[in-house]
C-alpha cells in the first residue's frame, strides 16, 4: 500500500471529514491517470498510474463509506438523507468508471507481468465485474438503489405500539424472547403486524426491484438475473449447480438434525407445541443475557482481544480510541449490523443496534471478526483485496465468534456453558433458514414474470422443506408465506445469503480445530485474514487448511463433532 496517501486515524470517529465527492472532478481524474496508464511504455509506468488510480478510487469510497455509516445512524438526518440519495445516483456512474479502468487492466500489453505483480485474481474480479455492467444500464441501477433505500427506510422508521410504549424493530425484540410465552406471543404479533401493514409497499417494492433486475441482466445479455447476481457477488470457482448440490446436502444432512434440536427445545420448555413466538426462547429459565452496560461490554471485549491475541488486541484498541464502533439501538436508526471500511483512515466500522439479548455478543464477535481481517489487509492497495468475496468474507466473522468462546464467561457468568449451547444450536439452525433464502432467490429470478402472492407461496413451500418444524399458528401474514420480506439481503444485496452458510460449515472447521490445537487453527485464521481478498473462494480455503463445504462427506464430518457436543450437555438443567 502506498501508506503516504493515507491518513493518520485521527482521535475518534467524530473528526473523520466528509466532503461531497464531485462526480465531475473524480471523473477528469479517472480518465487522466487511466489515460497515462494505457500509455504506459512498461508494467513498471502502469503499476505507478495504478498507484494514482487507487487513490481516487480510495477517495471516493472512502466518502460514500462516511455517509452510509452517518446515514444509517440517523436516517432522519435531512444533510445525510440528501448525501445518501446522490451516491444512490451517482455510483453507477463511479462503477462505469471502474468498467473503463477493468477493461483496460485486461487489455494491458503488460498483462502477464502485472499479474505477476499483483496476482491473478484481481483479472479474476475484472471480467466478473465487466459482465454485470454496460452504460445502457445506467439508469436501471439508480433505480434499483432508490429502491433498496426506500425499503431500508420502511423498517429504520418503523414505530411499533406494544402495551402503549412505541418501539422500533431493535427494541421490541428482547419482548420476543421473554421467559412469559404471552408477552412473546403479543410482541411477535406486534412485529409480523407491522410488516402486515406495510406488506403491499414491501412485496411492491420488491416486485420492482425484480422487474428492474431482470432488465438488467436482458440488457447485460443474459437470460435472467442468476447469472448476473453471481458474478456482482464476485463467484469465479463455483457454480449454481454446485450450490443446488450444497441445498440438497443440507436438507439430507442438517434439517433432521435442526428439527431434533427444536423438539429437544420444545421438551425442554415443557410446551405441547413450539410455534412461531417460541423458537427463540430457548431455555424455560430464560436465555442467557449479557453482564453490564454497554460500555461495560466493550471494555469486556477489550479484555478479551488482549488475552486472545497482540493482533486482536492492537486491532480492538484502536476500535477503542477512535470510537470506531456504533452499537447502541436508538430511533431513526436502521435495523441490523455491519461493518465498513474508511479506507483513507485505514478505519474499519462497526455497526450494530444493541438491545440488551445475547445476540448483541453476537453481533460485536460478529463484526469484530469482519473488521480485523479488513485491517489485517489493509497493506492491499487494491479495494479489491482488502476485502475477499463475501462468502469467504464471513469465515472471519463467524470463526471469530467461535475463537472468543473461552472468554465468554465475561459476558455471561455462570450461563456460559447456556449461552454455547444456545450460540451452537442457532448456529447450526440457521443453515437450513439460510439455503431455503438462496433458493427463494433463484426461483424468483428464474421467473421473474410471478406475481407477489406466486412468490410467497413459494417461500411456504420452502419453509415445508427446509423448516419443517415451523409452526405459523393463526398468524395470517406468516401463513401467507410473507415471512422472507423481514430479510435485508433479499432486497439489498440479492444472492447474498448463501455465502453465511458455506462460511457457517468453515467456522464450525475452525472451532473443531481450535478445540484440538489453539496455536495451528488461529495461525490458520491470521493467514486468511491477512490474504484479504487476494484469493478465490476456494483457494482461501486451502490457504487457511479448510475443507471445501461442496466436498462430499464435508457437512457429515462437521455435524458429527457438533452432534457429540450436544450430547455431552445435559440441557435439561438449564
């Protein structure tokens, strides 16, 4: 990385400048330093335009990754409203740029020694990304964003009346897992009435973003938008049929063990059917909930990154010090967690909205995972190093979950050994809810001529195959098959959702191993951190000693560790 172009991390977050990125001034730039490097005599003159290239490519990310951390904090900011709205029509103009800078990369009379250079998957990612983009679909891709943000507002301003207070989405869910199943009953029939009350707006919402997708990929020249969703997600070494193929493993492999889970906790709760409002509480004493105040949390978590590592403690201290990290639920602030990076600052963010329940652990381990590989890579020059493909992008997130286990009594006391079994028992549940979303997806773009009320039915049917525990009771939205519209990725970031199961199977590998040698499997996992996203999918795998999810026997050998885990617990005591 060229380090003099990147700034000292300022005192906190808060001094972090943001200016308005004048589309017309990056373009003139773009175009003079692509200019130089397709006249560059050498690969030595077109490494050194590459050099200038990243830095107003750095320049401008760095200012749209501000503005989605100040718009998501506050999406009633009227200044970060209006800022978010121009990057929702002027990135596809900034991602044509990137198409001229990609094709000439590939024509580049240089080419063998760049990629001896810079490796061979950055060529890689330019012919994927020269397939999802021509300037003809310019105004298709604004449209798409306008509609991505109109859906991300419906669920930040969400005002939820539940016994006479208004809560937002975040807030009302510690209600959902109360120890009393009537006061979880009513808190969910809160939450699914208000999706109820805007499921029109939604499934229209949605039923243009297809239309708009598909158009895409027509004037990509594809026949639908599978195609084009995988190659936006960066795939080079896998396929759809190898992805069905990994659907067909977990329905064979995981379901029956997921729906034995459920009826172990539906004994354990002592109830004669689980249904919809139970399938979070897990235990009949209540799940187990974080020690402390917020602050007290992360000053836990500091404690934690000091003992697991001198990397993790370097990373989380300067997460620390430069109030790198938003994770408190307020209103106007959109649901979820995430994190970014500010790459001129070499800052990675955490997002998140903590709401008192284990899953704000969760989500701290979570993203904490994300943000130190990106900082453990923040010596690539190329954005598209720093960050790997999205599926290898969530091994680092849910192996850290797993690698910081020991430490888990910090947040839990003496529920630490509930909150594994719970945090196990959510992990491997998740899988079949996770494959049945990426299925639900490849049906709705294969036919994209289906009618709203076709594409819930289709998610009842997959919910039958793949959740077949689910209860929906009387609740006539979710009977309707509307429950796929509380899921972000569907609307925001289509196809991605798969990638949490491939990355799950790979985390359970790190935990098996960090359970036999410590020092082996977190040397496998810095090593993966810091290749970023130098490498494919599965070439990551191999560097960091994993299996590959699509190998036959892989998901057998994984639940069998786990399946004993289970049965050394007697959870009737909990």
């Amino acid at each position: 990385m060229n380090q003099e172009n990147h700034q000292t991390v300022p005192s906190s977050f808060e001094s972090f400048q943001y200016t308005r990125p004048d589309i017309a001034v990056v373009t003139a730039s773009f175009d003079l330093h692509l200019a130089s490097f397709e006249q560059g005599s050498s690969a030595e003159a077109q490494l050194r335009c590459l050099d200038q290239l990243n830095e107003v490519r750095d320049a401008f990310g760095s200012m749209y990754n501000l503005c989605l951390v100040r718009h998501t904090s506050n999406t009633e900011d009227p200044f970060y409203e209006s800022e978010n709205q121009y990057f929702d029509e002027t990135i596809p103009a900034f991602e044509a740029l990137n198409n001229r800078f990609y094709q000439a990369l590939l024509q580049s009379p240089f080419r063998v020694e760049l990629e001896e250079k810079l490796g061979k998957q950055l060529f890689t990612l330019a012919n994927l990304a020269l397939k999802t983009f021509k300037p003809a679909i310019l105004p298709l891709l604004q449209a798409e964003n306008a509609l991505i943000t109109a859906y991300t507002k419906i669920k930040a301003q969400a005002k939820i009346e539940f016994n006479g207070v208004p809560y937002n989405l975040s807030s009302l869910a510690p209600f959902e897992i109360s120890s009393d199943r009537g006061i979880r009953q009513k808190a969910a029939e809160a939450k699914w009435a208000f999706y109820a009350q805007n499921a029109d707006n939604i499934e229209d919402t949605f039923d243009k973003m297809v239309g708009i997708r598909h158009e895409i990929a027509q004037k990509l020249g594809f026949n639908n938008f599978v195609e084009v969703g995988y190659a936006r997600m960066r795939r080079s070494d896998y396929t759809p049929d190898m992805v069905a193929n990994f659907r067909k493993q977990v329905r064979e492999v995981i379901v029956p063990m997921v729906s034995n889970l459920y009826e172990r906790q539906r004994k354990r709760l002592g109830i004669e059917a689980l249904q919809y409002f139970d399938e979070d509480y897990k235990y009949p004493t209540g799940n187990p909930k974080p020690i402390g105040q917020p602050e007290e949390i992360v000053a836990n978590a500091g404690n934690m990154y000091h003992a697991l590592s001198p990397e993790t403690d370097q990373f989380f201290q300067l997460m620390q010090q430069a109030n790198l990290m938003d994770l408190v639920n307020r209103d106007g602030k959109a649901t979820g967690g995430y994190c970014t990076y500010i790459s001129q600052y070499e800052a990675p963010f955490i997002f998140s909205n903590f709401n008192g329940t284990s899953d704000d652990i969760d989500v701290l381990t979570h993203e904490a995972g994300h943000a130190f590989q990106v900082w453990s890579s923040r010596h690539f020059s190329f954005e598209e190093y720093q960050w790997p493909t999205y599926e290898a992008a969530e091994i680092h997130s849910m192996s850290m979950e797993f690698f910081t286990w020991p430490w888990m009594q910090l947040f839990f006391g003496d529920q630490v050994e509930k909150y594994h079994f719970m945090h196990m028992a959510r992990s491997i549940q998740f899988i079949p809810y996770g494959v049945a979303v990426d299925e639900f997806q490849h049906i709705v773009y294969e036919h994209p001529e289906m009618t709203p009320e076709e594409r819930n039915n289709v998610w009842r049917t997959l919910e039958k195959t793949y959740l077949p525990h689910r209860d929906n009771h009387d609740n006539a939205h979710l009977q309707a098959g509307r429950f796929w519209q509380k899921q972000n990725h569907i609307f925001q970031s289509p196809f991605y959702y798969i990638d949490y199961t491939l990355a799950q199977i790979c985390a359970f590998q790190f935990w098996i191993k960090d359970r036999q040698n410590h020092t082996d499997a977190w040397g496998d996992y810095l090593r993966l951190c810091a290749a970023g996203g130098s490498r494919s999918f599965l070439e990551l795998l191999q560097l960091a000693n994993l299996r590959s999810p699509f190998e036959e026997g892989c998901l057998e050998s994984v639940v069998g560790d786990i399946q004993r885990f289970f049965d050394q617990i007697d959870d009737s005591n909990f």
